[in-house]
C-alpha cells in the first residue's frame, strides 16, 4: 500500500479593519478564480462579528500552521 499525501487547503484571508487580526473569507485558495474582481461581502468576521467588504486585492493566502 503507497503512503498517504496529505492535502492542506490553504484559507484565503483578509485583514479585519477592525481587529487588525487576519481572518477567513470562507474561500479557499482554489476558489480565487471564482472571487473575481468584484467586491466581496464577509459576513460576522470571526474576528470582530462585524460585516466588511473586501476585494482581492486585500487577499492573502494563509500561512501553514
């Protein structure tokens, strides 16, 4: 039997205005092409509970943990 690769799916993540803590958009890293360049909408950020907008631009990737 071969050995299991493990796949890490890297979070796609923003800086919340508010908290200055990066936090998940809800997208993963497969999904940037669907993001577009049309302004995005994060609902109840897990960082502050607030809603914020965003756009690609403000994206980064999420580092391994």
């Amino acid at each position: 039997m071969g050995a299991r690769r493990t796949v890490l799916l890297r979070r796609l993540m923003i800086r919340c205005p508010i908290s200055g803590q990066a936090t998940d958009t809800g997208f993963e890293l497969t999904s940037i092409p669907a993001v577009g360049r049309s302004p995005q909408l994060l609902v109840d950020c897990l960082a502050c509970g607030q809603d914020h907008s965003w756009e690609i631009g403000d994206a980064f990737i999420e580092k391994p943990g």
